[in-house]
C-alpha cells in the first residue's frame, strides 16, 4: 500500500515535463557511457554502447513515420566525443529524426521549475535543427506557413542554410518540426526550389566589401565585426523579404507536404 501511495505521489508531484522512468534510465547509461569514453576513447566501446543506447531509445520514441522505412539509427555524434558531438538523443529514420518532448526539453538544457518552453524552442528552429546536422550551423531565414496536420499540437516550417562558413549565401534546406502525441518529429532537406533575392545580395556584397578594406589595414576584429552585422542584416533582409521570391510558393507547397509525410497516418 506504502509503494502505491509513494508511486501516486511521484505521478502528481512530477511535472508535466519530467522524463519517464524508461527515459531517466536511458540517459543515465548515456552519461555512464560518455564519461567513460571521454577518459579513455576506445572504438570498440564506443559502438557497443552505440548499440545499446540505440536499441534503448528505439523502444522510446516508437516506430518510424509511415514511409520511413528501416529500423533506424541514432543521430550521428549524439554521444561523445569532441566538436560536434553532444547531439540530440533521437533515432534517424533515413531523413527524418523522431524523438520525444521530454527527451528534446532535456537536451535543450532543461533545469527542474525551469521548463524549457518547447513550443518557442520548435518555433526558432535553430537549436534543434542544430542537434541533427553534424558539425554544420543552421541558420533560420524565414518561416515558412504550413497547417497543422490533423492530430499534431504544434507544426512549423523554416527556410534555412546548413553551413560552415556562416550566413553568406541564400538559405538551401528546408527544415520541418511536428509535435504529436508525445513525439518531436523533425526533417531537414535540400530545398526543391532555389530561391534568390537579388534585393538582399547587393547590400550584402557592399558590407563585405568594405569588411574586406578594413582587414586589408589591419584591423581584423573591426572586420570580423563587420561580417557579422554584415550576415545578420542580410538573415533579416530574407525574413522581411522572403515572399518576394519566385521560389516562394514552391517552397511552402514542399514544406507542407513534408510537414504531412511526418505524420502521415
């Protein structure tokens, strides 16, 4: 009687957000296998608990989409060691990355009476997009308006640029996350269409030409300086812009339907 009382008291005094007992366990052996590798890499250790830490979190976030074929993998570098690794505890189905609310509020730094508020986190994209592209920046230029899919809580699309060398170039992916019955489901591909503002590449190339000047002199941090204000002007000037672009409806129409494959019954 103790033991029912004590499990009814865990059940209403935990938040809503809390990890399950299922979830707590696999990033507790997730922990245990990065601390290890961090104090001595050894290659075979690290995919035995890749083998087992995946076959946890299969049983977690559930099957695959439907179209999604394979028994899928966890995301590459989501365990140790180095640049690069730390990335989110999800299974990648092919294209498509499926893992749960709590799992995602967790990795995104969740504190106790410090929820992570999941719906801003899915609506700026980029910390999650982040999780599952490797070594590679995203950065969100614009939302994209798509319809939530029957049965989803929260769906959103973005235009985007996964790079290494920053937010120079017009945005190539298409990046989608669909919230639904407990799952986070997330899919970042190349964008059908390619889309072009010249209204947004001639300021670009002016700023950066003059970033250039100043580092011709010397004056390296002013140049850096420079670049940086130069790409956030040009990320605004996309999101202010982006219906302009003949690509536009194109890119919404494939946004759309990848936010329906997600979830598709």
């Amino acid at each position: 009687m103790r033991r029912v009382l004590a499990l009814l008291l865990i059940l209403l005094t935990s938040p809503a957000w809390a990890l399950t007992p299922e979830e707590a366990a696999y990033i507790a052996a997730r922990d245990r296998a990065a601390a290890a590798l961090e104090h001595k890499w050894d290659n075979a250790a690290h995919d035995k608990a890749i083998a087992t830490l995946a076959t946890m979190l299969r049983r977690i976030v559930g099957p695959p989409p439907k179209g999604f074929a394979g028994p899928g993998d966890m995301v590459r570098d989501s365990l140790c060691c180095g640049v690069g690794s730390d990335k989110l505890d999800a299974i990648a189905f092919g294209d498509a990355v499926v893992t749960t609310e709590s799992l995602a509020r967790h990795w995104l730094g969740e504190k106790p009476k410090q929820p992570v508020n999941l719906e801003a986190k899915v609506n700026e994209g980029e910390d999650l997009y982040l999780g599952v592209t490797g070594d590679a920046a995203v950065t969100v230029y614009a939302a994209l308006p798509i319809e939530r899919p029957a049965g989803t809580v929260q769906a959103v699309a973005h235009l985007a640029l996964a790079s290494q060398s920053g937010a120079f170039s017009p945005p190539r992916e298409i990046g989608v996350m669909v919230r639904k019955g407990g799952r986070l489901l997330l899919y970042l591909d190349k964008a059908a269409a390619a889309p072009e503002l010249p209204a947004c590449e001639e300021p670009l190339a002016a700023a950066l030409e003059k970033a250039k000047a100043v580092r011709a002199v010397g004056k390296a941090d002013e140049s850096f300086a420079l670049e940086n204000d130069a790409s956030d002007a040009y990320v605004r000037c996309w999101s202010q812009r982006v219906r302009e672009t003949p690509a536009y409806p194109a890119l919404v129409q494939q946004a759309q339907r990848l936010a329906n494959s997600l979830v598709a019954d």
